[in-house]
C-alpha cells in the first residue's frame, strides 16, 4: 500500500514540475514575441518618421515637427519599457523539484507549556430575583 501512494505522490509531483515548465516556457516565448513585436513597430515608426524628418519639403513644418516629436517620444518609451521589462523584471522563480523532500523543512518539537492557572470559584450560584 504505501508503495503504491508513494508512487501516485511522485507521479502528481512530476506532472506539478511538468506544468510550471511548461508554464515557464510559455511566459518565456510570449516574452520573446512581443520583444520581437516591440522591435518591428518602432523600426516601421522610426522609418517612416525618417523619412518625413529627411524630406521636409514635401510635408511641410506641422508634420515634420510632430514626427519629431514622436520619435523622440518613442525613443523615451522603449528606454523606460527596457528598464521596466529587463532591468526591474524580479527574477524568475528557478525551477526545482516538487518533491516532499524538497519541501519539507525541519520540525521542531514544540515543549509542552506549564502555565499556572489560577483556581476559581467551584460553584456557581443563581441570583433570582
């Protein structure tokens, strides 16, 4: 019998580990795709605004100023979105065992408490009235 449970334990701790790295990957991969989506729009924005700054004789100075202005926006946003995402990112949690093992920490035993407790009255009396 407690073979038995001792496998069903070990077999539920597997899946638990299997879940949190599959989790962990997943976090991991939706990380790296909006990095890659990040990277992509402030390329298409920072080319097209280019090419707005590089050719202001054609668009006149309202757009050339606020494609200045963007790019320089967009160049504050991604240094604030990397400290945020990379730099004050906590740690990620390393992956260790499930086990029961692993988990359980130390017992100590607690002494018994002798504790003087005062006597009290050992009748209690009805007042009618």
């Amino acid at each position: 019998m407690a073979d038995a449970r001792t496998r069903e334990q070990l077999r539920q701790e597997r899946e638990a580990f299997d879940r949190s790295c599959r989790h962990s990957e997943a976090w991991f991969r939706l990380r790296l795709a909006l990095g890659y989506l990040g990277i992509g729009l402030m390329l298409a924005i920072t080319s097209t605004a280019a090419w707005v700054l590089f050719h202001p004789e054609a668009y006149g100075p309202l757009p050339v100023g606020a494609l200045a202005v963007a790019v320089m926006t967009q160049t504050l946003g991604l240094g604030f979105a990397i400290v945020r995402m990379v730099l004050l990112q906590p740690q990620v949690a390393a992956l260790t065992p499930a086990t029961v093992a692993s988990r359980a920490t130390p017992m100590t035993r607690l002494k018994a408490s002798t504790a003087a407790i005062p006597a009290g009255p050992t009748t209690i009396t009805a007042n009618e009235g």
